[in-house]
C-alpha cells in the first residue's frame, strides 16, 4: 500500500502548508503541491515537495506540469489554468488534461486552480483535484478547505479529504478499482 499527499492553493497561507507536511512527512511516498502558493519555488517549505506553477505564482522556476513516477504509478502533474480546467458550473473540464496526461503514461492526474474539491475517473485516469485548502468554492466550501491524502494499492485508489483541523471527511471518501 502507497500513500501520497496532494495540497493546492494555499495563496499565502504557508503556515497550513506547513502544517499539513508536517503531519504526513514520513507516511507518505510523495508530496504534491498543484500550485497558486504565491511563494518563491525555492522556499524549504517544498524540501521533497513536487510542485508546478499556478496562474498566482511568479516565480518562473515553477514547471508548467510534470510527469513522476512513484512506487510505479505514474502522475501528471499540473494547475490547470494553461489547460483550461475551468469550466462554469462544473466540476472541471478534464479534455486537455487528459491529452497531456496521454502522452505522459500517466495514470493519476493532480491539479487545482478550480479551488473544487473532488476525484473522478475519466478516459482510464484519475483525476483529483485536492481542492483549496485556503479559499474553497462550491458546495462543500464551508468546510473551509481541503486537501486530499490518495491511498494505492494493487486494486483499488481510495482518495480521502481532510479539512483544515487535519480530519478525514468521510462523506467526499472517493473509492474506485484499478485498473481504471
Ligand atoms: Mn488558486
């Protein structure tokens, strides 16, 4: 069993950032930050942290996306904003993602930027957006932020949220089995 720890969209709030790290740092095999920290890349807060950039970041040493593999699953990594992950009254559109993840191998995809919590299967991936653990949006933004924890075994990908106190919302628990 894998876990890794997915935060996004913190917009200066690197306290719970740090927070949250340290919580997990040493139970996790991986740490993705999906961008829109407003802080400089090289900041000791992301020390083992893969980060990418978002459209609130201007610190040009942030990657636009990037493809890691760990434990052999394989992540693409990116915000969302220079693939039109927006969508109005929608989740997320996933279409442009998808292509890049496509040609990345990829098989779960992490991004932000909608400040929507949520995890979906789409064309054979995983998509999950941790949401905005400082801004939320949307139907569950009065839990007043999120952040995902994604657990990997052989058959299933369980992703679980957590709010700002640090516990598991069990009502968002999204459980689907691979392959996908
Ligand atoms: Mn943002």
């Amino acid at each position: 069993m894998h876990q890794f720890l997915i935060v996004s969209d913190i917009h200066g709030d690197r306290k719970i950032l740090e927070q949250i790290i340290q919580k997990w740092s040493g139970q996790v095999d991986g740490i993705f930050y999906n961008g829109d920290s407003e802080l400089a890349a090289n900041d000791p807060v992301f020390d083992g942290v893969s980060t990418v950039i978002g459209n609130m970041d201007d610190d040009p040493d942030f990657v636009d996306a990037r493809a890691t593999t760990i434990d052999g699953i394989t992540f693409f990594q990116t915000h969302g904003h220079l693939y039109d992950a927006t969508v109005p009254g929608q989740w997320a559109n996933l279409s442009e993602m998808d292509e890049a993840a496509n040609e990345a191998g990829a098989e779960v995809v992490l991004f932000g930027h909608t400040h929507l919590e949520g995890a979906e299967v789409y064309d054979h991936k995983l998509f999950i957006n941790p949401g905005s653990i400082r801004l939320p949006k949307g139907p569950h933004a009065d839990l007043g932020g999120t952040y995902a924890v994604l657990t990997a075994d052989d058959q299933h990908f369980v992703v679980t949220f957590y709010n700002r106190q640090q516990e598991p919302v069990p009502s968002l628990t999204v459980k689907v089995n691979r392959p996908l």
